[in-house]
C-alpha cells in the first residue's frame, strides 16, 4: 500500500526548500538594487493602495 503520509511530509519538505530559495533570490535581487548607483533623492517606491479611494 502506498504510504500518503510519507509521501506528504516529503512534498512539504520540498516546497518549503523551494521557498527558501525563492526567497533567497529576492533578498539578493533587493540587496543587489540598494547597493547599486545611488539616487541623489533617495530610494523610495511607492505601492498604491487598491482599495483607497483617495485621489
């Protein structure tokens, strides 16, 4: 019989490797932005908010 629960536990353990890397990948990518050329006004990005309704 096949043994789901080991199967499981062993999907698990892949995707939360898989999230490490992705996230690995991001701090580098971001660290890599913030040391590059300097911005004489600063680094600074702006996420609107979807559900504001202001103008």
């Amino acid at each position: 019989m096949t043994d789901y629960k080991k199967m499981y536990f062993q999907l698990a353990a892949q995707v939360a490797d898989a999230m490490d890397i992705l996230l690995r990948a991001q701090q580098e990518g971001e660290k890599e932005y913030m040391d590059g050329e300097p911005f004489p006004e600063g680094k600074l990005m702006v996420i609107p908010d979807e559900g504001c309704e202001c103008e």
